[in-house]
C-alpha cells in the first residue's frame, strides 16, 4: 500500500518544537490537529533505546483544555466517574471522561493548578467542544479554553538524572503523578512525573510556544552523554506496559468497565457526574465483553489498520483486536483486545485473522504469562 | 524541512475508499480523524486536470453529524444564525456554526433527510462532541450520533456527464445544494449537487462502507474516454474560486462577520440561536478586521504553515495571511487573509513578510482584480 507524506498547513496547529522534532522523524501522524512522530529510527531501534536511555519527544498534540472559575471543579466532576474531591495543587489524575451513555469521550490527565483552575490533558478527541457544549448548555459557570499550553516530554530510565541537571529542585521531590511550577533556562514550566511510557519520565508543559526551540535545545545540551535522542510514543513500550489509547483500543461506543478503565476509579462518588445511571446499570447488569491482553507467538503481527476478528474453537462467539504489535524482547506479539466475558481467563487459547492468514493466540496476564509456559 | 510519512492505524477512522484513494497520492493529511489527499501527480497538475476533465475524490473524511428527534429542528436552527425554517427534504445549505461568543465552531453543510432529520457535512472539528454536548446540556429531545456515512466527490466540467452514466435520474434536475436518493450499481447514495471545487460537480454519500470499493470501481469503469482521474480538493482551485477552509482561513477565533460568512445570512432570524446577543453586538459595533482577497505578484509563494504578517505602509496596523498559492492560470500568487477593515479596499497595497523576505502585494476583488491592472 502507497504510504503519502504528510502535507502541513495553517490548518494543523503548530507544535512549538517541530522545527526540532520533525527533522528526524521517518513517520508522523495527526493528533489533536497536532502532527505527532510516531517513528524515528524504527518502531525497534526507538523501543530498544528508550528502554536503555532517555529520550525528548514532541509531544504538543496532548493539548490542553483549560477550566476556570467558579464551577471548575463541579464541572470537572461532572465530567467523570471518577471522584476528585480530594484533588490539590500540583496533583495529576488519569481521569476518563463519559458521555450520557457511558461511552468513553476521552482519557485525559487532569491537572489541578488552584482549587478553581484545571487542565485537562487530553487524548485524540476535540474536548474543548465537549466541555464547552456542556457548559454553555447546562448554565455552568466557567470559562473552557484550548490555550497554548503544550508538552514536552523525557522519557526513559536516564529521565531523571537528565531533568536534575536542569532544574534547581531536587526531582526525587516531584513524585508520581505530581508536579511542580519551576523552570529551566528561565522559561517558566509546569514539570509532572508522567508520561506515555513504561520507562518512567517527566512531562514539561510548556506556556510560551516562542520558547520551544530553546526549550528544546537546552535540554539537548546537557544530554549528550546520557545518548539522548528524539523519540516518540513506542507502540511497542506502550503496547508491553498496557496503555491504552483512545481511539484505539476504545472509543466512545466503549464504556470504561468493559475497557477496565474502571481500575482508575470506585463506582458511587458523592458528585453529580454525566452517564451515572448508565454506568451502574453497566456496572450491575455486567458487560458482555471485556479488554484483555493477548500473546501471540510466531511470526511479527503488524498493528492493525483495520479490526482482526478474534474467534474461539467450539464458540460461536468472537471477539476482536484493538492494537497489536511484535515484541523483539518478549520474542512473541503482544496485544490487547475484546473478547466475550465468559472466554477472558488467561490462558484461554483463541485464532486471530489477520488480513493474510490465521494465527493462534492466548489471553495473558499483566505481565504477557499465559500460565502455559 | 524533513516530510515524515503518514503513519496509519485503527485510531484513524477507515474511509471505504482508502484502498482505492491512497494508490497514487503523493500527499496526505488528517481530517476529521480520517485521511484526505492532498496531491496525486502535482498541485498543478491536478489543478489542471481538474478545471478540464472530472476527477473522483474520496471525502469519506467530510463525515457526518446526525441529528434526529422530535428537537431536531429545533436543534440544527440553535446552532446557526442562518434561517432554516423554510429548509425541506432533498435541500441542502451551508451553515456556519458559531459558539455563544460567535466563534466559528465548524462551516458545515446541512441536508435535510425529512423533517426531523438532519446531516452535518462538517469540516475539521469533533462537531458530535459540541451538539451532543449542547444537546445533553440544555436537553434537547434529539439523538446525535456520527453514522458510518462516507461522501464520495465527482468534481470538474465533465462530472455531470459522468454521473449521467451513473444514475437513472436526469442529472440536470438536481439543482445546486438538492440531493436526490437514488442508486448506482444498485447501491444505495445519497446524490447532492454540491462539493469543495469551483468546477462543478456532486457528492455521493454511501451508508454502507462495505460497498466502497465497488462503488468507487463502478463509477472508474464508465470514465476511461472522460479522462476520470483520481483526484482531491485542489488548493489553487479552492483558493481562486473563494472557498474558506475552517482551521485555516477561520477558527473558533473569528466570527463570521469578519470572515465574510454572513453573505449566506440575515441577521435577526426568528429561532432562537447560541451567540445571537454576541454576533448583533459585532455587528452593530463593526469588526476591526476583515477577510479580502489578496493578489501577489512574482515568484510562487508556498501556502503558509505559519501567519504571514501583512503590513501597509504609512501604518501600524497589520494583518495576516491564511491561505495563499500561486495560481498558474492568473500567473499571480492568490491568497486570503485578515486585514483592517479600513485598510480593506480594493487595489489597496501591502506588504507580506514571509519567511525569506518581503513581497510586495494588493487587495483584490472576487474575480481577483485589484483595479491596477
């Protein structure tokens, strides 16, 4: 299949660090109207150097959807299932955001910077218009904004020796999911503990887009002897650490319980919030299917573009792939996917077709056993 | 600057035609969460085959909004200044969507299914999440949802030829912005007298993708001696014929005054509207600026990825450029932008500041004449 390259206009908003960040970049895709990296070197060389070193990505497309004023944090509630009445200054949460029916809008962090003031870090869906909508529809009191807030992320095992050489705190002190306002070169920054990744990092958001060049370049200049390259989201990390992706492995005809996004959250919060009704009754009727992780020996799987059908032997039910990708640690393809709830125990063997043959697979746990080898 | 090839995967949303589309295109973006062609053989060369002969176009990425219900009406008409009470089954009309501040959320084309059914033909932006959003909010009695329904453009001076050996329906009674429901090989199509050329030409709306491949060849199969190519939204024809594109010539940060929408309007319509109070203080107060057209002598400009400044001498005020390529045919570049509205004359002269210097241009009327020549 042809593969265009990406034409750019005004129409894509601009990340403060393309000029840096493209250069290098073999594919991108599109992301909050945002152009995303997705490959460098390759899908593996990337994977095996972010698990080794630390890497600087372009990661502006998480943009961010700002709520202020009196209603900010009743709004926030209202947004998700999960309770953040006990949220502070300088606290991150992975919130997923539900419409009416519980179907999944969205799986931001959110950022609470004063007790009246949020971020919502977002992934692949327009959330502005969402939130705003709401707001304007429902009379709550609140400006909703996109502005130009944008992230810069370190990723890897060398992060943290990389971000102390830059700022003056000490980064043991920015705990998980954690943040603090400081700065680096005098460009001021809110720096995070999080990160699309399994190898631990920062995510340094940055306010004045004219800085993302020198941004940029002062964090190159102190990381040569960690080997720090550009890199991007790793299908392959991010696949073997169990992220999901919206859009991906679940959109808005997924809700949160069948997606196991109900992990992040206890059912019955005090606050009023959209698609209550609907999750209960999801929560106590149970649902028909269910995200699990699949292994998949042999030959490399190429993640799909379209939906690989899941089958079971003896079963006229099935189910499906959402993202899978070949694991040159693991030696075997690593995925995720739906499957009927009565048919997702590990070890439970199934067939993928793929769009030039049939493989055999099996449901593994967190950590890819199978409880067969 | 490095052009990092389009990475794919299920998170973009499958055009039906994509296996036929992406065969010969050079270019691509993202649109609407689903790939668009930008170019095939060359912005020229396309801009040419396009003004002689018809091309088809995959536009699965114009995709649909639906709304259906007993406040359907009610619904669409709060989205829009424009006055759809006198719209009827088989019409089509093009409606800016504004935000309770006026911004432009998204310049659809709304067709009316039946009475209390309609699409939104949208542009770049999640338009789903702001009417469910308003919907859910202000409770409306409606149902949105984004069908699985894909347009397929036939574009060009020869369209209506081609579609003529498509259709058992007389092609000359579709009038501009009707539809009509009919079949081609025994598909089912939704056929509208519409799309984003200035060359004439149709949309076809599909509702079942499974059959977009065969559609795609049967409409190939009938156009071998009319030189049918495949084809995309040209941006030197979109430019010259005056065709804004949302994200680029107009975000949520214009209004529709200034932009020049409200030719398609009459302010004070009876229905109730979001942003009413807002778009009557603009326009008793006036805009500080207006969108023109610009003509720029000398070498071809390339379409900004960021804001060209536009200057004029003798002032301290400015503008900027949105769109701007150089049209072969008026061996000229021709552009748009916002400049203020008392510097917005025609002939007028100014400056743009682009990345490698300062050219010198005018402002120019719809047939792109600046009186000064």
């Amino acid at each position: 299949m042809n593969t265009p390259v990406l034409s750019l206009s005004r129409r894509l908003r601009k990340s403060p660090f393309e000029a840096r960040s493209h250069a290098g970049a073999a594919t991108a895709s599109v992301y909050n109207h945002v152009v995303l990296p997705t490959a460098y070197a390759s899908l593996e060389e990337d994977y095996w150097h972010l698990r080794e070193h630390v890497q600087i990505w372009d990661v502006a497309c998480q943009i961010q959807v700002e709520i202020t004023g009196p209603d900010a944090l009743k709004l926030a509630e209202y947004l998700t299932p999960r309770d953040l009445s006990n949220i502070v200054p300088g606290q991150c949460m992975y919130v997923p955001l539900i419409d009416e029916r519980a179907g999944i809008i969205n799986d931001p962090i959110i950022l609470c910077l004063a007790p009246n003031r949020f971020w919502l870090s977002i992934s692949d869906s327009d959330v502005l218009l969402w939130v705003k909508g709401l707001a304007v529809g429902a009379g709550f009191d609140v400006e909703v904004s996109d502005p130009d807030v944008f992230p810069l992320s370190l990723q890897g095992p060398k992060s943290e020796t990389l971000l102390s050489r830059l700022i003056e705190e000490p980064v043991e002190d920015i705990r998980f999911f954690r943040f603090i306002e400081t700065q680096i070169a005098g460009i001021p920054l809110v720096v995070a503990r999080t990160g699309w990744s399994g190898q631990g990092g920062f995510e340094l958001y940055l306010s004045d887009p004219s800085e993302g060049e020198r941004l940029w370049d002062a964090v190159v200049a102190v990381g040569a002897d960690l080997n720090l390259r550009p890199g991007c989201p790793n299908l392959i990390d991010r696949i073997e650490t169990g992220l999901l992706s919206h859009g991906n492995d679940m959109t808005l005809h997924n809700n949160p319980i069948e997606s196991g996004l109900d992990r992040f959250f206890k059912m019955g919060k005090a606050a009023d919030y959209l698609g209550r009704d609907a999750l209960e009754r999801i929560a106590d009727a149970g649902c028909p299917q269910k995200m699990v992780r699949l292994v998949v020996p042999g030959d490399p799987v190429r993640n799909p573009r379209e939906t690989y059908l899941i089958s079971f032997a003896g079963s006229g039910l099935d189910g499906c792939v959402t993202s899978i990708t070949y694991s040159p640690r693991l030696k075997c393809n690593v995925g995720m996917g739906y499957v009927p709830s009565d048919h997702a125990e590990i070890g439970t063997e199934l067939t993928i077709t793929l769009p030039d043959g049939v493989v055999t697979g099996r449901i593994a746990d967190k950590d890819w056993r199978t409880g067969k080898n």
